[in-house]
C-alpha cells in the first residue's frame, strides 16, 4: 500500500515531496503521525514538534547504520523520546525520500522537519494538509479509504513478515511487554491472514493466546 501510494505523488510538487517523506518516515519508525506532522499553521513550537535539527545519524549495537529523530514531546513521555530507522529497497526508502525532501524544500534547522515550499513562504506539514495529500493519492491508486491509525499495524506487520524479532518491533514501536501484547491482540484479525502461513505464525499465536490456566 505505501508503495502504491508513493507511485502516484507528485515529485514535482513541494508538498507531495514533503508528504512522501513524512509517509514513509512515519511508517518506518512506527510512529504515530502526530509525532511528525503539526496540529494547524498556527501550533508549531519545537517544544513539542520534530525540527530539522533533532535528526542524527547513528550506528547501532549490530553496527547497522540508522537515522535517529528525536520527538521532544509524546503523549506517552512528555519528556520526548527517540525513534529511528535505516534505508529499505523501493520507492518507500524513508532516506531516499527524506533527503530529496531537504534538498527540494530545505527547511532551516529550527523549522519544522516536513515544512515545505508554499508560494507564500516555508509551511509547516499540518496534520489536515498530509491526510488529504496521502488520501487523495490512494484514492488515485485505486486504494480503498485509508485510515491513519492503520499505518502502525501495517508497519508492525511489514517488519515481523520480514523477519524482526517480536521483541524488536516492540522496542521499536515503544512499547511495553504488556501493552505490545494487548496492541496485537487487538489487532489478531487484521495480522492473522497475513501471518499465519509464515514462520512467525507460532510465535505470533503463543503471544496473543491467553495463558492456559
């Protein structure tokens, strides 16, 4: 689906640009899309928003390289925290998409990460204006309506079938032993079809199946 998606934006215009790497960064590092994108024109502070200055790059414990952005605010931790991610092949590639994006809109250090190139000036990426641009390109794909908060399963789903550690994803996605266990059970129906013929299938049904008593 995001593929899909990132076959019908625009590269010639600043706002799909901008979209197309917020897209794909979001659903890398399992973030929320809060977590990128500004409530309206007028909310932006780097209190709580990502700027272009809270991106760095790091090596991790396998020495794999990532691209680490600092959240200086969630709902979760008020006191912010990190999420992360690394080059994937295709046209989802959040690295690829997000140095074209610096490149085409070049936001300054102490702007928003996404803002873009409006012909009245840089603009911040509102929530309103990315859900209608990510929207309007699925609808042009041949998608049926997309639901945001279904990034983040997708993006759950997208790593276990490539063979991430449960207990990776769950450090990714930030989240506790418990509530990860409650998040896929809550999700067994939309995960099931998709796992259960792979070899994480046991594993996936001895989490989300309640301890026999």
């Amino acid at each position: 689906m995001i593929r899909q998606i990132c076959s019908v934006l625009d590269p010639n215009n600043k706002l799909h640009v901008a979209a197309y790497a917020c897209l794909t960064v979001t659903f890398w590092t399992m973030a929320r899309t809060v977590e990128f994108v500004v409530s309206d024109l007028q909310s932006f502070t780097a209190s709580r928003n990502i700027t272009r200055s809270m991106i760095r790059e790091d090596v991790d414990r396998s020495g794999n390289w990532v691209l680490i952005f600092t959240l200086p605010w969630t709902k979760v931790k008020p006191e912010g925290e990190d999420v992360y991610c690394s080059r994937h092949d295709g046209p989802a590639d959040p690295i690829a998409a997000l140095i074209n994006h610096l490149r085409i809109n070049n936001p300054p250090p102490d702007a928003a990460l996404f803002s873009w190139q409006h012909h009245n000036g840089m603009r911040v990426l509102t929530r309103s204006a990315f859900t209608q641009c990510i929207s309007d390109a699925a609808t042009r794909a041949g998608l049926p309506k997309l639901h945001f908060h279904g990034l983040r399963i997708g993006s759950v789903l997208e790593y276990l079938l490539r063979g991430t550690p449960f207990e990776a994803v769950k450090t990714m996605g930030r989240w506790s032993s418990d509530s990860f266990t409650l998040y896929l059970r809550k999700h067994a129906v939309v995960l099931a079809p998709y796992i259960q013929n792979s070899p994480i299938s046991s594993q996936f049904h001895k989490i989300i199946l309640p301890p026999v008593r």
